[in-house]
C-alpha cells in the first residue's frame, strides 16, 4: 500500500511541476476564467469624425445585461479595460438624444484590444 501513495505522490507532483514550468497552460487557465481581460478602446464622433465631448458610452453584457457607462472627454475617447474573453458585449453611445449603432464584441474575437469608433448623427 505504501508504493502505491509514493507513486500517486509523484504523479501528482509532476503534475504540479509541468504545470508550473508550462507558462501556456497558466494563461489558458487565466484565459478561461476570464482574468487576463480584454481591454475595449474607441472615439464617439460624429458623421465628420469631430469628437463629441461628454456622449455617454453604454457598454452590455449579453450573457448577464449588466451594463457599464462612460463619459467621454475632450477627445471623444473611452476605454473599457478588463472585460471577459467569454463573454459577447454590446457597446453604443448617446449624444443630445441621438444614439449611434450597437456594435458587438465578439467572445470569437480573439483579439486582446478592440478598437471601436462610435458614430452619431448630430443633424
């Protein structure tokens, strides 16, 4: 019975060993569960590419509905760091009423940043 847990023992502690050595296998492993993120980038403009100052970015997990905002600055430029690479997530912005298409950010993606532009109608 003794050999038996020495060899399960060291089964195990290669295991560990091989996992450790494999830096792949950790990212994967950080990649499944969503930690390494995904980082979501973009302008709000209008239809002659002017930035629109203080449009508000709506940001929607498919899966969840939970939503995120954020209000642009001077440049029109907003940024959603750490999002999940399992996930599909809908991203629109609003300017005096006006709002400009919903785009979606693919979990088939595989790209670590997005980059968004963002156009409304300002007539």
């Amino acid at each position: 019975m003794k050999k038996y847990h020495v060899v399960a023992l060291v089964l195990v502690l290669v295991g560990l060993a091989a996992a450790a050595g494999n830096p792949s296998s950790a990212a994967y492993y950080e990649k499944d569960k969503g930690e390494s993120g995904r980082l979501l980038t973009g302008k709000v403009v209008d239809h002659q590419d002017n930035p629109l100052a203080s449009a508000v970015v709506y940001l929607s997990n498919t899966r969840t509905r939970a939503v995120k905002t954020y209000i642009v600055g001077q440049d029109g430029a907003y940024r959603f760091p750490a999002l999940s690479p399992n996930i599909d997530y809908e991203v629109y912005a609003q300017y005096n009423g006006r709002k400009s298409d919903t785009k979606t950010v693919s979990q088939f993606d595989n790209r670590q940043q997005v980059n968004i532009n963002l156009k409304i109608d300002t007539k």
